[in-house]
C-alpha cells in the first residue's frame, strides 16, 4: 500500500505546480512585456518553480559568457544565485503568430541596489498550450560597472 501512495503523492505534487502556470495568457506584446518582468522578479526571489513555468522543455541559454545551458541546468542554478534584483528598461516587444521575442536591458542590482551589470538580452518565446514559454535566451554583458 505504501508503494502505491508515493507515486500518487507525487503525481499530486506536480499537478499542482503545474497549475500555478498560467493560462490563457494573450498573444500580445503585452503579455511578452508582463511574463519578462515577472521572470526577472522569480529571478530576485530565487522562485525556480515560477521560472519553470516559464520556459519551454526545449529552452537554451546563451550566456555572457558565452556558455550554452539548458533549461534544467538554468533552473538548478536560481536557488544559487547572488542577492539581489533586476531591473529591466527599453524592452520592445514583437509577435508574429504563435511566436514572439523580447528584446531589453536588464541592469542587475545588489541588495542596496547599487547597479553590479548591464546586460542586453533577447528572448525567443513560442505559445503553446495557452500561454507564452521561452525557447531561447541571449545575454550579453555591456560594459565594465563601475564599482
């Protein structure tokens, strides 16, 4: 019986984290706009369940560095990440069908909110099963940050 009540448990446990994504969800640029700043928000609270959500099975990032990660190795990392938040600016927006990108500036900043890093990105969504997810990522790092 014991057997039994683990899987189950556990089928629950994903259901449910799966329900929290959301649905529905407008194909618009404004909905692009509002899923990039609540990214950059899960991002600041080290919240890798609301990021799954977020991005595609599929996803791949290109780091500033140049390195390549996958989703899983993307969201293993949130829990490590440094204090901090991010604040984005000159995001633009544009939707061609089932397919979008977002491209904008994210100023990375520490707990006194002293900026650490400009980063330029681009991300690449497609909308599937009702709601935006993110197949790919871009980042590129400008500048050296005063500090």
């Amino acid at each position: 019986m014991k057997i039994l009540i683990v899987p189950v448990v556990l089928l629950l446990t994903l259901a449910a984290q799966a329900a929290d994504c959301p649905k529905n969800q407008p194909k618009t640029e404004a909905a692009l706009l509002e899923l990039e700043q609540n990214w950059a928000q899960a991002l600041g609270r080290h919240d890798a369940d609301a990021v799954a959500c977020m991005v595609a099975d599929e996803f791949e990032d290109a780091d500033v560095d140049g390195s390549l990660h996958t989703r899983s190795q993307m969201l293993e990392h949130i829990p490590q990440r440094k204090p901090g938040s991010n604040h984005l600016t000159e995001m633009r927006a544009h939707v061609e069908g089932n397919f979008g990108f977002v491209r904008g500036l994210n100023e990375v900043l520490d707990p006194s909110g002293k900026i650490v890093a400009r980063v330029r990105f681009t991300d690449i969504f497609t909308y599937r099963d009702g709601r935006w997810q993110a197949l790919a990522g871009h980042e590129t790092l400008l500048g050296e940050v005063s500090r």
